[in-house]
C-alpha cells in the first residue's frame, strides 16, 4: 500500500503542476514563456497519467496493468504531444488560402484526432472504473470528468454553430466552460489522487497499530 501511495502521489502531484502551468499560461498569454509553459504542462499531464497507468508494479497501476487499459491510458497520455507533431509535419505553414488548399492528409488525421483520444479515454476510465484499484465511488472519477470534457464540446461547438449568442460573449463562454474541464481533469484529479493517497497511508498506519497492540 506505500507503494502504491507513493505512486499516487506522484502522478497526482504531476496533474496538479500541469493545471497551475496551464492557468499561468492562460494569464501570460502573448508572453515568450507561453510555449515553455505549454509544453511543460503537456509534459506534466502526459507524465503524471503515465505513472497512473504504469504504476511501479501491476498493483499499482489504477488499470492493473491490463492491456486494454492500458494502451488506452498510455495514448490518453500522449496523443496530443504526437498529434501536434504530426499536424506540424502535415501543415509546414499553419494557415491555408483557402479550404481547398488543406492537405487531404491533413483533413484525414483530423477526423483521428477527434475520434482516437475519445475513444482511448472512454476505454480508459471504463477500465479504471471496472479494475477497482481506485477505492469507490472515486473510480468513476475519470469517467464523470471525461463527460464533463465531452459536454463542454458539444455546448461550445453548438453555440458557435447556431450563434446563440454574440461572438465574444461565446467566446468567452466558451474560454470559461474550457477552464472548468481543464481544471477538473488535471487539479481535481491530481488533488482526488493525492488525498487517496494519503487516506491510504493513514489505513496502513492504523492496521500496523492495530497489530501491535
């Protein structure tokens, strides 16, 4: 059980760096440091998902180190960082005259980027809900912030498709409704696995008394 407290709180603590970089970067928007910051935070996330589904032994792992899960977890982790790399590749100057101009390439990778991390995450949190390592009801976190992402995007793409509203009153909306998802999936879940952790050190300690006395 040290182990595994251990583990979570580090890929907790990983969480929570990448959302406190996230929000620097969203108040130093412009600045030189904003692509530092970026990829840092990225860094971070995909670091600190790596360790929850790794983990230092199968039993630490929140998936058990199963395939399914995680595969799923491991692409959660790093698909942004290589999709941006790809997109790159695809798109050496990143703005085109005009539609017709995009690569086909270009237009097919999208429709992955859009399909595959969802996919992955659904499979992800599904897993970590089934595996039970994460005590309940905490192991339907990932999953309740995974909706929660998916809900944000579904508001803002039809807000912007029906134009509810003026653009910068959707723009901004849709900035604060991107903050809400992005503070959940990286503080709350960074914090959530940081107090499970130590909840889990405190149960140890009690039984080690418990045996003693």
């Amino acid at each position: 059980m040290r182990r595994r407290n251990l583990t979570w709180t580090i890929g907790g603590s990983a969480l929570v760096l990448s959302g406190v970089l996230i929000m620097m970067r969203a108040i130093m928007l412009g600045s030189s440091l904003s692509p530092a910051l970026t990829v840092i935070a990225e860094l971070a996330w995909a670091g600190g998902v790596t360790v929850f589904a790794v983990g230092r032994t199968r039993y630490e792992s929140v998936v058990g180190r199963r395939p399914l899960g995680l595969v799923a977890l491991l692409i959660v982790a790093w698909w942004h960082m290589g999709a941006r790399v790809v997109f790159d590749a695809l798109s050496p100057s990143e703005t085109f005259a005009t539609p017709a101009a995009v690569p086909p390439a270009y237009l097919i990778f999208g429709y992955f980027d859009l399909v595959v991390p969802l996919a992955a995450g659904i499979i992800a949190t599904v897993q970590i809900a089934r595996t039970r390592i994460v005590p309940s009801p905490w192991r339907w976190a990932p999953l309740w912030v995974l909706a929660l992402s998916a809900v944000v995007w579904v508001v803002t793409q039809g807000a912007y498709a029906t134009m509810a509203l003026p653009q910068q009153a959707m723009a901004d909306v849709g900035t604060l409704l991107g903050a809400l998802a992005s503070i959940a999936s990286t503080i709350g879940l960074g914090v959530l696995a940081i107090v499970l952790s130590e909840r889990g050190r405190a149960s140890s300690v009690q039984v080690f008394r418990s045996g003693q006395s």
